[in-house]
C-alpha cells in the first residue's frame, strides 16, 4: 500500500516538474501579432535581431528607428554610394560589406532565396508587394513578411506614422519611434503655427521647377499642391492648374503667371543653365530672375521620400518665402539638428557632402 502511495506521488511529482518546464519554455519563447499596412495579422518570434528591408524606402525608414544595428543584407541598389540618399550615406560603410539579398529597385520582385541565406527573423518590405504577393513570400520564405507603406510621395501622412510604429513594437523601439514620429509632427504644426494665418494678399507668388520625374527634368517640371510648399502655406501658382503631383507646363505658363520667387531643384539645376544659355531672353523677362529671387533646394526623392532632407527643405523655403517669421533660422545649424536626430552622430557628415555635390542653400545663379 505504501508503496502504491509513494509510486503515485513520484507521478504527480513528475507530471508537475513537467508542466512547469512546458510553462517555463512557452514564457522564454514570445511572439507578438502585428497588422501590417497591408492589413495582414502577422506573428513575430521575438527578440527580433536579424532584419532586412526591401523596396523604395523601407531601409531608410528601419535606419530612423534601429540605425543598422540589426541588419543583415541589403538590395544591391544600395552598393553604390549615392550623395541625396541620406541613409546610404550616412551607413555606406556597413552597407558594403552587406550580403546582396537582392536587386532592388521599384519595379523588381524579392528574391526569397537570397533573402532566406541570410536567414532574417523579420522582412519589411514596401511598394513590392501586395497582401497576395506577401503572403506568397512568406510561404516560400517561411520568415515573417511586415508590409509598411509611407503613404503618398513626400508628405508626411499617417500611412508613415504607422510604418514607424510597428518598425518601433517589432524591433522593440517604441519611445524611438514615437520620438521620430513627435519630431516630424511637431515641425509641421510650427511651420502651421507660423504661416497658416498670413494673408494672401501679402504672401508672394511661389514655383518650383526642374523638379525629377522618372528621370531628370528641366524647368517646365513643377508640381501641383507640392509637398514642401502645403505645410508652409505657400502661394503656389501651380496649384490654379487644379492638378496634384507632377505637371508639366509650356514654358510661356511661366511667363503668364510670374511668379515672384522661383525655387529650381539643384539635382537638375544644370539642365536649367544649359536651357539659359539656349534661351536667355525668356528667363531675363522674368520678375523672379531681374529681382536675383531664384532660389535651390536640395533634391529629397531617391529610392522614395527622404524625410529628414524634405523637412530641411521646408525650413529653407520657409526662410526665403517669409524672412520677417523666420530670420533668425541659420540652415546649416538646423540641417545638423535634423541628420544627427535621424542618423545620430553619423549624420554630421550629410550636410558637408550636399554642399560638396549640390552648393549651399542659397540664390542661384543662372550665368555661373
């Protein structure tokens, strides 16, 4: 009998030490559900330390949150050093030593072979990919596919901020992803706060030209409803065209509406000097060119939307457009406050190289 009883407790004994050992095991292994921006529920094994981030832009905005602590191979269009693509210059040194995982580009398919040499716990992939097409890489992959989205070109809408947020819950980063996301909130409603009531009648006339489309472009090449120009306010004369986005105009619309500023994009700056040289009678009958008011900024699209450039150029345009709100702005200082807070000490570096490609913010001149 008492043998029965000491059988039976060396059973329960057992049967306890392993339950404890199945609890123990299912706490050490945890696992977060995401819906990602193609609404998608997506279950993650955590930690995460092995990352990669495919299409336009996805890698820009996963260096905002983790800089490159956790990636593992990168699109081969990252291999080459691109001055405008201000996260490959700011990690182009971890970047080359890479594995490809492979080609990249926005109209290119994933590679999941390549992808699962690496062997990544999570892939954010934006524009490649639809909910169909993602569910179909994981099934090939078998790795956790995250689809981000940063909503339309060059603005800063919610699509982004919700990219940043499940960046920030999957890499466990969430107080720095809020901080980007503050960040970026708080300079548009400054840029509101300062603009938003100054009365038309008093504000200048605004275009921006050259602007690149699928390719470089010269003067005729503006924008409708531009994303730099909105936060700000700005009295845009492309926007009486009534069409969003990329436009392009006969190059008299120009003279017909002269404007009292005009802003050229300094990636394709030397396509408007040659078109001077060819035709220098049309640009001199402009108001914008007799009162020396045409004006750079930088390029902000390449491989998608730069944020941190596209905000400098704000605080740029905002300084010439309305000097009294904004005279006390020194750019170069405020362009090392925006790279170092989206690359950390790294960025120091990016503004010295746009001005070694590109010039200083400044007033362009077309006869140089």
């Amino acid at each position: 009998m008492k043998r029965n009883v000491f059988v039976l407790r060396f059973i329960l004994l057992l049967l306890l030490l392993i339950l404890l050992s199945s609890l123990s095991f299912s706490r050490s292994k945890k696992s977060i559900t995401i819906v990602d921006l193609a609404g998608r529920k997506v279950e993650i094994d955590l930690p995460v330390k092995r990352v990669v981030a495919i299409g336009p832009g996805a890698l820009r905005i996963v260096s905002y949150v983790d800089q490159f602590n956790r990636i593992v191979g990168v699109e081969n269009i990252e291999k080459r050093y691109t001055v405008g693509r201000t996260y490959n210059m700011a990690f182009f040194d971890i970047i080359e030593k890479l594995p490809i995982i492979g080609q990249g580009g926005p109209d290119t398919l994933p590679d999941p072979e390549k992808l699962i040499s690496v062997n990544p716990d999570v892939i954010f992939v934006i524009q490649l990919l639809d909910k169909s097409g993602a569910d179909k890489l994981y099934e090939r992959t078998k790795i956790p596919v995250v689809v981000l989205n940063y909503g339309t070109l060059g603005t800063f809408d919610e699509d982004l901020f919700k990219s940043l947020e499940i960046i920030g819950k999957v890499l466990n980063k969430e107080a720095r992803a809020s901080a980007i996301i503050a960040y970026i909130k708080n300079v548009r409603n400054s840029f509101a706060l300062k603009t938003r009531y100054i009365q038309d009648k008093t504000k200048p006339s605004v275009y921006v030209g050259a602007l690149g489309f699928k390719g470089a472009r010269g003067i005729e090449s503006t924008q409708g409803y531009f994303p730099i120009f909105t936060p700000l306010y700005i009295k845009n004369v492309a926007d009486s065209l009534g069409k969003k986005g990329s436009v392009f105009i006969e190059k008299e619309m120009l003279l017909v509406w002269n404007p009292d500023i005009i802003f050229v994009d300094l990636g394709n700056l030397n396509l408007v000097k040659d078109d001077f040289k060819k035709n220098p009678n049309f640009y001199k009958a402009l108001k914008a060119y007799r009162n020396r008011s045409i004006y750079g900024i930088y390029p902000y699209n390449n491989y998608h939307t730069n944020v941190d450039t596209a905000i400098l150029d704000m605080f740029w345009v905002a300084k010439v457009v309305y000097p009294d709100k904004f005279k006390d702005l020194d750019i170069e200082n405020k362009a090392q406050e925006i790279y170092t807070f989206f690359f950390g000490e790294r960025g120091k570096k990016i503004y010295p190289e746009f001005v070694k490609a590109y010039g200083n913010l400044k007033e362009v001149n077309l006869e140089e």
